[in-house]
C-alpha cells in the first residue's frame, strides 16, 4: 500500500473528497473510451452524496511492474480516458467537472448555491 495524497479537488482544494478507484472488464476498450454506461454505472448518483461532496475518480488501481518486469509485461488493467471519467460524471449529476496535473477526476455534488446560480 502506498501513501498516496489525499485527493484535492483544483477548484476547492482544501474541501472533503471521496476517492473511488474503477474496476473494468478486461474486454474494456485498449484506448480508455469504452462504454460510457460501463463508466457511469461505478459512479454513484449525485443524489446519493451529501450537497457539496467531491468525488474524485481514479482510472485503474496502480500495479504497473517494476523494473525489467514492464517491457515483457503486456497485460495492463483497462484503463479509462480521463475524457470517458469526466463525461460519466457529468451523466450522474456532478458539477464543477475538472481534473488535476495526476490524471484525477473530480466532481461535485450540487447543493442550493448551484440552484441559484443557474
């Protein structure tokens, strides 16, 4: 296990963020952008959190060999465009779609300061 940081969303980065990492069939599309409702379907609905909430979305868990280990190593998990994570998250209700410099996801969740804004 590593001590990643704590996810931080870019457009509030000292606000509480729920990290959730996807799981993908192998069959996934090489190039990241399978099934968007493959995608969506991991995410949950932005009526699920509470108003505010970020939600960062992670590609794939990260077990990539080391070493010599990743020239003779072919088979890498699917992996999800951070375009595909975006647009799922938009799709289940998420404001404030943006990703950081790691290839993180984030969302929020609405709460009644978008409703005034809208």
């Amino acid at each position: 296990m590593t001590n990643a940081p704590r996810p931080s969303p870019p457009l509030a980065p000292d606000a509480d963020c729920q990290p959730l990492v996807l799981t993908l069939p192998e069959s996934f599309s090489p190039d990241g952008l399978g099934p968007l409702r493959e995608v969506a379907a991991q995410l949950p609905d932005a009526s699920e959190l509470s108003p505010g909430t970020w939600l960062a979305v992670c590609d794939a868990p990260e077990n990539k060999p080391k070493g010599w280990g990743r020239w003779w190593h072919r088979d890498q998990p699917p992996r999800v465009h951070l375009a595909a994570r975006c647009t799922a998250l938009l799709l289940r209700g998420y404001t404030g779609v943006c990703a950081d410099a790691q290839g993180l996801a984030y969302g929020r969740v609405p709460d009644a300061t978008d409703a005034r804004s809208s």
